[in-house]
C-alpha cells in the first residue's frame, strides 16, 4: 500500500502517514508495512537547520532515474 502512494517519488512522510491515518492505519501500522514493503527514508537538511524526511521506494527510483 505505502508503495503505490509513494510510488517513484521522494514524499514527505508526515504526507504519506496522513494518507494512511486517514484510511484508518495507525502509526504503528503503517511503521510495520513501510518495513515490510522496503520503503526506504532520506533525510534532507535545507542548511538553516531545518529537516525533513522523504520515504521513497528504492526500485521504482531506480526506474526512473536509471533511464
């Protein structure tokens, strides 16, 4: 599930968790199923001290930047 609303993107994860809260996953569920389905995550620093951190799917990134 996590992997097709990330798909071949970079996402927010606080946008990815708000999308499966409002399909009913708790938290913990949607920790459980990002591990299980292989979602990686980077964190970015913007260099003033502000970070973010972006779940994204290794193969499917691979796809589209190995072109």
């Amino acid at each position: 599930m996590i992997r097709e609303i990330v798909g071949s993107e970079f996402m927010d994860c606080r946008k990815v968790q708000d999308i499966c809260q409002k399909q009913g996953l708790s938290k913990y569920a949607v920790r459980r199923m990002k591990r299980e389905e292989g979602i990686k995550t980077v964190e970015v620093d913007n260099g003033d001290g502000e970070k973010i951190w972006l779940w994204f799917d290794p193969g499917q990134v691979w796809e589209k930047y190995s072109e």
